[in-house]
C-alpha cells in the first residue's frame, strides 16, 4: 500500500444532460466509499463543449437520459471521441448506463429519425423495440478476480441491443430482460469499460460492483495499491438483498404484455397493473 | 374586460338529455348502482367511497361518465399536471364559490377514472342531472387522455410537469405528447390554461385551436428563503429549450425549472403572461401575500399555504376561476376571503396533533415535490425528527431510483433521527446512508404501525415529527392516525 493518500480522479460526464433517474447515485456511492477508506477523489464535471482531459481521469462515468438528450450528447460526443478512447485503451475505468451504454456501441435505430452513430469501442448494435422493457432485475456476473456477484436494479429501455463478437456481456440474466429480452444477456464489457441497462443508483445497491471499479480505477492510476479496505455495508447488503426479491418474485417475472395500454382506447381500469417485470409498451418513445 | 364565456351553447330546456331511453335506463341503473355502492361503503366502514361507486357504475354502464357529463349543463373543467392538482383544485372551487358557482369534485385526490366517475355519480341525480354548476376534476396525469374525451372540459388546466414515475408514465416528452393531444381535442370555445413559466407546458400545442391563458410568476424575486436565483437545482426536468435543446438561460427561477426562461439559440421565451403574480411577501402564519393582476383586475391575495408552489397553486386556480363565465365578477375581496381561510389538504404538509407530540404529513411522489417540501421543512427550526416512507403498489411504481434526485444531503445536517418504512424501507434507508445520515441515527422499519411508534418515541414531547411518504404509505399512516382518533377521515374534508 502506498503511504501518501491515493486519489481516485473521476469523471461525470454529461452530469446535466444524462441524469434521468438517479443516476447520480452512482457518483455517491464512489465519493462515499473513498471518503469511508480514508482514500481521495477528485470529480470533474464536463458537460456539452467540455472536453476533460481524459488522461487525466481514471474513473468516468456516463449516465442515462431520454431521447432528445441523448441525441444532443452524441453531437456533443464527437468531439470528445478520440481522448475518450484513448483513455479507455490505456485502462481508464468507465460506468455506462442506459443511453450511456447505447452511446459507447456502434450505433442506435431509434424508432423515427436517422440513426445515430456511436463511439464504437463496445462492438454492440442497438435498435428500438416495440414496447419498453420496464422492471426489477438480477443479473449473475462474473467480472474477473474480486468482480464475482449478483447484480441488481431495475430496467426501463425499449432499444434491443445486441452484442457482436468483440463484447462480452456484463452478466447474464436471473430475472428480468436485459440487453434485448433473447438471448439471455445483461449489458457488456470491453477493457475496463463496464456498461448496463440498470438505471439508477447501481453502485449504492451492488457494493461489491463499486468497490470493483474503484480498486480498476486505482490499479490504473497507482502500480500497487492493494486491497481495498472492507466496510460493514449493512444498509447496502439489505437494499440489495431486497432488490433481488422483488426481481426474483416468481409471479413477476419478466413476460412480454400481451394488451398495449396506449392501443386500448379505453380499459376498464385506468392503466395496465403496473406488475414488476411487465412490459409497458411505449413505441414512440425509445430510449 | 369581461372574459368570453367558455360554456357550451345553452340547452333549450335544463336536464333534457341527448341518450336514447335505453341508454338512460342504464344509466339510471349505474347511477344507482353508484350510489348504494357509496353508502354501502361508508355504512360498513370500508373506506370513503372514493373509488367504489366509480367501479360499480361503470359495470354496469361503461359510458356513465360521459353520459352523465353530456346531459350536464355544468362547466367542467380539469386539472391536470404533476404537482399541486389537489390544492390547485381545492382553491379553484373555493374561487368559483366565491364566484357565485356550486361546485361538485372529486376529492381527497382520487384523481384516476374510478375516482373521477364516482365524483360524476355522487354529483348526478338517478336521471343524470348534475346540480352542480361547475364539475371541477382533477385528474391524474396519465388518466387525462381516458376522461377528456368523455367529459369535453370547457377549461383544462395543466399546473406544471414534472419528471415523475417513469416506470408508470414513461418518458417526460411522451407524457407531454399525450397532454398536447388532449389540448388540441379542445374545441376554440374551451380554455387551455396553462403554467407559462414551465418550458414544456407553455409550448405545448401551440397550433391547437382552444384560448390560451397562461399564468406565472413576474415579480422581481419569490420569497428568499425558496428563490434560487437563476439556477435551476439538480432535480429540474426541463432546461433545455424543447425546440432546440439548447441549455434555457433563466431570468429568474421560482422553483425547479419553473421560471422567467429564454433559449439563447432561438429566441423561444416564456410566453407573455395573462395572470401574472407582480409581488409576492410573506405573510403572518408562514403564507404569502401576492398581488395577480388578471384581464378581470388586479387581486391582492393571500395564500394561507407556505412556499412559493402555493403561490403557482394559487395562480393557476385564479387563472382557471376567471375562465369561467361567472354568474358574477369574481370580487377581489372575495377571492381574498376565499384563499386566506384555506388549510392544507389531507397529506400536503397537514399538521397533526398526536397527543403531545406534532406529526407533520407530507405527501412526496417526485423529486420536486420533495425539495418543496425539504425547503418548508427546513425552515422551521430545531433538528428534525424524520419518518421516510415508500411502497410499491400500483399508484406508487416499482421504481424508487428518483429518491437520488432528492436533495436529502441539505436535510441531514438537520437530521436527529430517521425511521424508513414502506414494502422498499431498505432502499430508503440506503438513501438516507448516502445522503450522509449517521448509521446510529437511522432505522428500518417496514411495518407502518411500528415504524409510527418509534418515530414518536424518538420525538421528544413538544416537538414535531417529519413525515415525508408516498401517496400509499402517506394513506396508511393517516388511516393509523385516525384510528387513534387524532385526525378526521380524509373524506370528511
């Protein structure tokens, strides 16, 4: 362990634009775990005509938003692109979420418009679905030494992303749809590069998912930093155990809806049971 | 200036009805079936009956809410939005009265179909007249696009929108998207009346053919304490221009992203304002003294209600009373009187006494209504005593992400204790931890009762316990609270 405090330099991008669902959650989580083991951090914000010094970041983290925010941040993130990759080459460690994730693949159909085009370094497609996949999720993970665990959140995406033969999914799914509701598989990974559909606060949630990135995130600033020190993570351990039961609820698993609330003119009650796990149909509005 | 009747054209003869006899029969029997589910409900102590006559006449009839809102001669008009319905209709209806109106509503919030259909019962004779002169409803933002078609508003008001739910409601533009296709249904007699200093709202359906008439805020600052410069806080939804998506720069910022906003890019602003709030101080008791200046006048208000979400509340209402034909100009020494006696609604900061100690019960369902709240809170002095709660059920959602968008970091420093509660009490103790609450502080207690009772065991006598709850724990603890007898029924209100 070195004896100078480390310093964890992370970096929110887009922090105005993509911040849907509190996602910013994320950002705490990291802050409040470094600050608990007596470790440093530094946080950039660099949102659109920012571009950060990528170098110098060795956590970043890229968040979800709705449509028109995320098609306003793929402009933006051309002139971003190359530092970015650079970065993410020499190890950088990188958190994408939702449209985050969809960002760093190739490309995105959204349902109208032209598509757009994405940064490339995750060898993954995504295209808009019919219906929105909506609920609670677990996913099994297995992310090299210290990265085994159960992960979990919950899910609201209608872009089917599919994974070519340069990504490794994060995890595959115990309940829930994941990246498009087939094959089985939950977000995906390249390097250090780490990327889900599970909004929100992910890393409060899945502790062990944090303190994952963080000791990546040292390992790539520091040669030798040792383990991270462990903490009671009680309210955690019980958010996350609670969160699987609720993704786990035999009656509630994943199942395509058979009625669409918005083509039925007039249901007998006002909305379709709002059952965990159920797909909400929303075709105009991809993510 | 007197303002163009919004009603639809008389009908020869009062109570004459355009539904086939058949059709009337039905009728009758679904508003009898209504009716009796309503007494039944309150004879056996099931509840207010707030839901079940709705049920029940809609079995029977599924066209009841329409038939019996056509063979009305009342106004309608409904409120919609994602803050501030229910106290936006409660001072609407006291206006209209003060107007010369009787108003029937639906109330304690029940503001999905069921709710509104009962209200259409409860306010219906057997043959499908309605005393009322004004149907005044409120009704869920999602639910707005099944009742509008069938009630045909003559004024629809939209309080504001806000990022809410996005599990139960989908993305912000596709809520706005269904809120425009209910504004461009209206016929040019009707009133879209509408929050001029919330981006999304003031644009949307700006081809529809109905009167416009916006309200907002123009005076030189809100009160202080709430007044956030011109910065929108971390939880404001729309701060990007919607045509361009450029980031708006604010003039001023009331409360979230509402606002004096223009887009640097393409010159879209807020529209010019109808019913303008010039000056707001606050008043004795924690309220506001506002001056609105109306196309009816100038009105020198009192908004008994704390914060500056009660003086939009208080706007809007204004702005939806005067677009109304009154039977007489609404006096402002009247509407005065109307909105200084007003107290709070069931849950929406209502002060409890429960025996020596205080609850303070506050509804919270999205980010911006929480940091409303949060500031009101914060204002009153002492360390807070907190009760944190949130279920998943149907009206709630599964997805309680939107707690981190929370500024709950400003309430810790203040913090004595927190108890979280609900079927997801863990997920909001884990929020608390992250906000910075020391461990030693917080507990987790699922059960209501329970989390009730040491909530006020850790409130020392005289002081006052916080509880801050979503729409299902919020009834919950109110019914456990008035089983103990220290608060009325809600539809007693």
């Amino acid at each position: 362990m070195t004896t100078a405090p480390m310093t964890v330099r992370i970096c929110h991008l887009y922090p105005s634009l993509l911040s849907v669902a509190g996602d910013r959650g994320n950002l705490f989580a990291l802050m409040h775990r470094c600050t608990w083991r007596g470790i440093r951090y530094s946080v950039t914000e660099a949102d659109v005509d920012v571009v950060p010094d990528f170098s110098r970041c060795d956590l970043i983290l890229l968040h979800g938003g709705q449509d028109r925010e995320m098609t306003a941040a793929a402009l933006d993130l051309e002139a971003k692109a190359g530092p970015l990759r650079d970065a993410i080459e020499s190890g950088a460690v990188v958190l994408a979420v939702c449209a985050g994730y969809q960002l760093l693949g190739r490309s995105y159909a959204p349902a109208e418009g032209p598509p757009i085009t994405g940064l490339g370094v995750l060898d993954v497609v995504t295209r808009a679905g019919p219906e929105r996949f909506i609920g609670h999720v677990a996913v099994e993970c297995d992310l090299g030494p210290g990265g085994q665990g159960q992960l979990t959140g919950f899910e609201n995406h209608s872009g089917r992303t599919f994974l070519g033969s340069g990504a490794e999914p994060l995890g595959r799914v115990l309940a829930g749809a994941g990246n498009n509701g087939q094959d089985g598989t939950e977000g995906a990974r390249y390097r250090e590069v780490y990327a889900t559909y599970l909004h929100g606060p992910v890393l409060p949630k899945n502790p062990w998912l944090a303190d994952h990135l963080l000791s990546r995130a040292l390992a790539h600033r520091y040669q030798d930093c040792g383990p991270l020190a462990p903490l009671t993570d009680q309210a955690e351990t019980q958010a996350h155990a609670a969160a699987l039961r609720l993704a786990r609820r035999p009656a509630r698993r994943w199942r395509a809806a058979a009625s669409a609330v918005s083509r039925v003119r007039r249901p007998r009650s006002p909305r379709a049971p709002a059952t965990a796990g159920a797909v909400r149909p929303r075709a105009t509005t991809p993510r | 200036m007197r303002i163009v009747t919004s009603r639809a054209p008389d009908r020869s003869e009062a109570g004459q009805t355009p539904v086939a006899p058949a059709g009337q029969a039905r009728l009758t029997l679904a508003l009898a079936g209504g009716k009796a589910a309503a007494t039944a409900s309150r004879v056996l102590r099931v509840g207010g009956g707030t839901s079940l006559p709705g049920i029940v006449a809609s079995r029977i009839d599924p066209h009841v809410l329409q038939k019996a809102t056509a063979a009305s001669d009342a106004r309608k008009v409904v409120v919609t939005g994602s803050n501030g319905k229910t106290t936006t209709c409660r001072m609407l209806a006291a206006l209209a009265q003060a107007g010369g109106l009787s108003v029937t509503q639906n109330r304690s919030g029940s503001n999905l179909l069921q709710g509104v259909i009962s209200a259409a019962v409860r306010g219906t004779d057997l043959r499908g007249r309605m005393d009322a002169q004004l149907l005044l409803l409120e009704v869920d933002e999602a639910t707005v696009r099944l009742v509008a078609p069938d009630v045909r508003p003559d004024t629809f008001l939209i309080t504001n929108v806000f990022r809410d739910q996005l599990d139960r409601f989908g993305e912000l533009y596709s809520m706005a998207r269904r809120l425009e296709e209910v504004i461009e249904a209206l016929p040019a007699s009707a009133t879209a009346v509408l929050n001029g200093d919330d981006p999304l709202v003031a644009s949307l359906a700006p081809g529809a053919s109905a009167r416009r008439l916006y309200f907002g805020i123009r005076a030189a600052s809100a009160d202080a304490a709430s007044a956030d410069g011109t910065v929108p806080e971390h939880a404001a939804d729309t701060i990007r221009c919607v045509r361009c998506q450029q980031r708006l720069s604010y003039r001023a910022v009331h409360l979230s992203h509402l606002g004096d906003y223009e887009c640097p890019a393409c010159g879209n602003a807020r529209p010019g304002l109808d019913v303008a709030v010039t000056a707001i101080r606050p008043s004795r008791g924690g309220g506001s003294e506002i001056t609105v200046e109306t196309p009816a006048g100038t009105f020198p208000l009192r908004v008994s209600l704390p914060g500056v979400h009660n003086v939009y509340n208080a706007a809007a209402a204004l702005a939806g009373s005067i677009a109304q034909a009154l039977p007489r100009p609404l006096e402002p020494a009247q509407a005065r009187q109307a909105l200084a006696d007003l107290r709070p609604a069931f849950g929406r900061l209502e002060e409890i006494q429960a025996g020596d100690r205080q609850v303070v019960l506050a509804f919270v369902k999205n980010p911006t209504a929480y940091n409303t709240t949060l500031r009101e809170v914060l204002r009153r002095p002492g360390r807070k005593h907190i009760l944190a709660a949130h279920s998943n059920t149907v009206v709630d959602g599964e997805d309680f992400a939107w707690l981190w968008d929370v500024d709950l970091e400003d309430l810790v420093p203040h913090l004595a204790s927190v108890v979280s509660s609900g079927t997801r009490a863990e997920e909001v103790a884990l929020r608390f931890k992250y906000a910075g609450a020391s461990p030693a502080a917080m507990e987790v207690l699922p059960s209501r009762s329970a989390a009730l009772d040491r909530a006020l065991a850790h409130t020392p006598p005289g002081e006052s316990l916080y509880i801050f709850a979503g729409y299902t724990p919020m009834r919950e603890l109110r019914s456990i609270m008035q089983r103990r007898g220290w608060v009325r029924p809600s539809w007693e209100e």
